[in-house]
C-alpha cells in the first residue's frame, strides 16, 4: 500500500516538473518570437532609410552630415547583437531619424513630392510597428522573467538553467524628443 501511495506522489510530482517546464518552455518560446518580430520591422526600417535617404539628396544639397550620421547609426543598428547594444543604437538611430525630419522642414518642395511622402509614411507606419514590437517584445520578458523567479516555477527554472531576459530599452539621453 505505501508502495502505491509513493508511486502516486512520485506521479504528481513528474506531472507537476514537467507542467512548469512546458510553460516554461512556452515562454521562452514567446519571448523569442517577439524579438524575431521586432527583428523583421528592424529590418524593414533599415530597408527604407536608403531610400528615403537617397530620395531627399537631390533636394538636399548641404545637410550630407544628417545622411553621413544616419548611414553609420543604421549599420551600427544591424550589427548590433545583444538586446542592450540593439537598444542603444534604436535610440541613436531613432534621434537622428528625427533630426532629419527637423531638416526636412526647410525644403517645402521635397514635402510635396510624391516618391519622398510615400517613404516617410512607410517608415512612420514601419516606426508604430516597431514601437508596438518593442512593448510585445517586453510584456513577453516580463511574463517569462516573472515566471522563472515566482515559486514554484522558480524551482524548475533553476534546475533547468532558464535565464532572466533583458528588456528592450533605450538609453535614458535618447527618450527626449528632437528640439525643432
């Protein structure tokens, strides 16, 4: 009898392991899918800053610094590999996005052009996507983050070597807005 009884908690306690782990498992899982999304607008942010970039030159015959600066932030960006360094260069890149659209301001013929409005609404609309990434991106590490230091998944976790997630963030510097 003790033998049955000891067998049935032995049972409880694999189902129990191996209930946590899975969700466990499902949130890494989660987390790792919103920073593949962040990563796919990344990259089409990156995709368009040529282009709009290409596009405003011809109107834009003295302000090569902003384009020089941008190019280089955006590499930065792309090469970036852990959340932390991708987090700082967005910040950067994102200042200086917006310092280009402060000099885009003092050419009136560029903002009625066709090919320049069409980029800079794909890359606002590409920029809300982005944003709205980031905060999937973090309520996903949130979640896992909480769950792997909450008892009783906290057990499991460390047995399983789960580890904390960084959150996406910028540099406390880059979340001021450009002065126009």
């Amino acid at each position: 009898m003790n033998y049955i009884i000891g067998i049935g908690i032995a049972l409880v306690i694999i189902v129990w392991v191996v209930i946590i782990y899975n969700s466990l498992v499902q949130l890494l899982n989660q987390v790792e899918n919103a920073w593949a999304q962040i990563d796919v607008q990344l990259k089409r942010r990156y995709d368009l800053i040529p282009n709009l970039l290409e596009t405003v030159k011809t109107y834009m015959k003295y302000e090569s610094e902003i384009f020089e600066k941008i190019t280089m932030l955006r590499a930065n960006a792309m090469n970036a590999s852990s959340v932390q360094e991708k987090g700082n260069c967005e910040g950067l890149l994102t200042g200086a996005l917006g310092q280009f659209k402060v000099a885009v301001e003092n050419y009136p013929d560029l903002k009625a052009n066709a090919n320049f409005l069409a980029l800079q609404e794909e890359l606002a609309s590409t920029e809300n996507k982005i944003a709205f990434s980031r905060q999937n991106y973090n309520d996903q590490v949130l979640f896992y983050n909480n769950k792997i230091k909450m008892v009783p998944s906290n057990i499991i976790a460390g047995m399983f070597s789960f580890k904390v997630k960084e959150f996406f963030q910028i540099d406390a510097s880059e979340r001021m807005a450009p002065k126009i």
